[in-house]
C-alpha cells in the first residue's frame, strides 16, 4: 500500500513536468508544417513507379500525423509530379488524407 501511495505522488508531481516536455518535442522535433487539410515535409526519394504513380520516401517525423520517422509508400495523386525526380533525391512534399489514405499532392526538388 505505501508503494501505491509514493507512486500517486510521484505522478501528481511529475504529470505536469511531462505534458511540457511532449509539447516542446512536438516544436522542435518535426520539419514539417500543416494546413487543416495538408501537411509539408521533407524527405528522401528511395525509389519511384511513373506507371504506378508510387513514391518511396524516407522522411522524419510527422507529428500533424502522428507518424513517425520512416520509409514508406505513398500514392501520387498527378503522376507527372515525378518526372524529373529520382532516387536519392532530397524533395518537399505535401500530403493529404483522402479517406483512409494519405496521399502526395505535390512534391519537388529541396532547394
């Protein structure tokens, strides 16, 4: 029972310590920004289907989606959005939902 008690005040004391640790790692964690509808990354080109309308993006952490660092496929919603890319190349990208789906609305070279 005591050990319950000093666990209830460890939490009552730290609580608030972590919920202003989470919010300054959201600021400075993520190279991404959001609209209400789309959110702008950075990432990596690992691989590209012109045919498919497919990209392969290493990309960090974006937190407007809870997702974290990674390599993953992503639709394109204008295929032709990847002419002039490849592998290896460092790029923005915007994403959007569209119904249980995220897709890339518009990706180019990073300056």
């Amino acid at each position: 029972m005591n050990g319950i008690k000093t666990l209830f005040a460890l939490l009552i004391l730290f609580a608030p310590f972590g919920a202003f640790g989470a919010h300054n790692m959201a600021d400075h964690g993520s190279h991404s920004a959001h609209t209400q509808n789309s959110v702008v990354s950075e990432g990596e080109i690992r691989g590209a289907n012109l045919e498919a309308g497919t990209v392969l993006l290493k990309h960090g952490d974006i937190e407007a989606l809870n997702m974290r660092g990674m390599t993953m496929q992503f639709s394109v919603k204008d295929k032709t959005a990847l002419s002039g890319l490849k592998t290896g190349d460092r790029v923005v990208f915007t994403l959007e939902k569209e119904g249980a789906d995220i897709v890339v609305t518009d990706i180019r070279r990073a300056p």
